[in-house]
C-alpha cells in the first residue's frame, strides 16, 4: 500500500501534525479504506527523512482518534473513517476531479498543509449556500 504523504519543512505547522492531518484527510476521503495497511513507522519516517518518534506520535493521535489501530502481526491498518463517507473520486465529472488536483497542487507549492486546504475549501463553500 502506498500512501502518498508529504512534509514541508519550512512550514510552520509540526511535522507530525502534517502528517496526522494528511492520513486523516485520506481516510475521511476514502482513499484509505478500512482495513488498509499503513507503512511501517520506521519505513514512513525513512521516506520523509524525519525521526521515527515524529511518525509514531502522528499514528498514535491518528489512533486516539479512532481512524487507525496497530496490530502486532497485521501492522497499523485503518479502522475508521468517520460515520460520514464522501463521495469517491469516480463519481465527480473529470472538469471538476481536475480542478481539485489543481488546488491540492497549488496550495502544496504555497506549502499549505491539509487541514488548511479543507478549511479554505469549506469556508469558500458555506459562503456560495
């Protein structure tokens, strides 16, 4: 299983809240189903370049909050998400899947972290109701 996660190191918000924000995003979102394996800490740390310690406390508020659970033999794996499932990727049409990648890479080049994007998005969304 490949998760696709970054850290920008320039930001002001922790590493391991980067990291916590965008494995929460990813399951709330459906690209992480329940029962997928996350990587190892060790591994996930080594990829970033960050200490494993700032990897395992990402997975422990992860699983404080109910989305994951480590599991001696079977590894960290999904167990949320939460009550509410968004709408896979499949069901939009290509104008507007396009249109979401190019904000999730625009606000990645600014260094914006998950959480930041989510809220811009749904602060511009409540505002067009």
């Amino acid at each position: 299983m490949t998760v696709d996660i970054s850290v920008n190191l320039k930001s002001p918000t922790p590493p391991y809240e980067q990291i916590r924000a965008q494995i929460s995003s990813l399951i709330t979102l459906g690209a992480l189903e329940r029962g997928a394996r996350l990587p190892p800490v060790r591994g996930l740390a080594a990829d970033l370049g960050l200490a494993a310690g700032t990897v395992a406390r990402a997975y422990k508020e992860l699983e404080q909050a109910g989305l994951i659970e480590t599991r001696r033999r079977n590894g960290t794996v999904v167990v949320g998400p939460p009550a509410v499932v968004a709408p896979r990727w499949g069901e939009a049409p290509a104008s507007v899947t396009a249109a979401v990648e190019h904000y999730i890479a625009e606000g990645r080049k600014a260094g914006l972290a998950n959480d930041t994007l989510l809220r811009l998005l749904a602060e511009r969304l409540g505002e067009r109701q």
